[in-house]
C-alpha cells in the first residue's frame, strides 16, 4: 500500500498503486521541438545571425518553455489510482479539463489487455481496459507500463473485494 492521498478519498481507503501514462506519450513533444528546431537551424543558415533569426530564436525558447510546460502538465495529472475499494481515473485534457471516472472492485466484470504495434511491444505498455456493471461500462487505463502487471494487481483485488461481500453476514 502507498501513502499516497487524494481528494475525496473515503475513510479506511486505501491506496494500492498509483500510475500515470508511460513516458514515450511524452515523445511526441520531443518530435515536434526536434521540428522546430530543424527549421530555426535552416533559418539561421538562409538568413544568418540577423534580427530576423534573433527574433526566431526568442520565439521559440517561448515556445519550448510554453509548451514543454503544457506538455508536462497534462502528462502529470493524468493518472490511474486504485485502491482497496474502487480503482479512479484522472484524465486531463487540458488546463480546464479534467475527466474523473470510478468504479467499485465489486462492478468490475472484465479485465483485458490490449498492445498494439511496435513501439508499444518493444517497450513495455498499452491499453488496461476493465469492463463494469456501470453506467460507463468501460473504463480504459491508457498507455500504463506493465500492463499484464496491472491486470493482474486489479484481478487481485476484485478477488479479494467479492470475497468479503460473499463471506459477508448471512441475513435470513
């Protein structure tokens, strides 16, 4: 169990793990800034050091800095909480948009693993989807590491939540 708290949690809640997205979601930011950096290079060799290249420059350790920051900070609230009692899941979307989904261990029905392509193959993550007895049927953990691992710490305690309900008090 970890020490880990957050909003909302109940009494006796505990927390199991606590998971964000795989680093190479990360990857894309790095892409476009080797992009960007590519046609300042060919700027500065087309136009030299001149005020127009200067102004480049600031420009785009604006936007670096910007969205760099952006980048990270979806990629750092965005994350996978389960607990003894429920699993969560936080999905930022941007600065002003927040998705929360739960769903009680006891709901869940299903639990499946889905890696698809190479890169995902290679290095180790993919999609946890759990199906429930819900409103929102399906819940999706996107791009966590180990997701076999996952899997298999969330049939674990589902296992041990219908346990405690099935040998509960037996009202006649």
């Amino acid at each position: 169990m970890t020490e880990f708290t957050f909003d909302g949690q109940r009494r006796n809640e505990e927390v199991v793990f606590v998971l964000k997205r795989h680093p190479w979601v990360l990857s894309r930011a790095g892409f476009i800034f080797i992009g960007v950096m590519v046609i300042l290079l060919i700027f500065i060799l087309i136009f030299g050091l001149s005020k127009i290249t200067s102004i480049l420059i600031v420009a785009f350790v604006i936007f670096v800095l910007l969205y760099g920051g952006y980048i990270f900070f979806l990629y750092n609230n965005f994350l996978y909480i389960l607990t003894n009692e429920r699993i969560i899941t936080i999905e930022q979307a941007g600065f002003f948009s927040r998705r929360v989904t739960e769903a009680e261990l006891e709901k869940i029905q299903n639990i499946s693993v889905e890696i698809k392509g190479i890169t995902k193959t290679l290095f180790g993550f993919g999609h946890v989807q759990i199906r429930t007895a819900g409103v929102d049927p399906t819940i999706v953990l996107k791009d966590v590491e180990n997701p076999y691992e996952v899997q298999q710490k969330i049939i674990k305690f589902t296992k041990k939540e219908s346990l405690k309900t099935i040998s509960g008090p037996i009202i006649r």
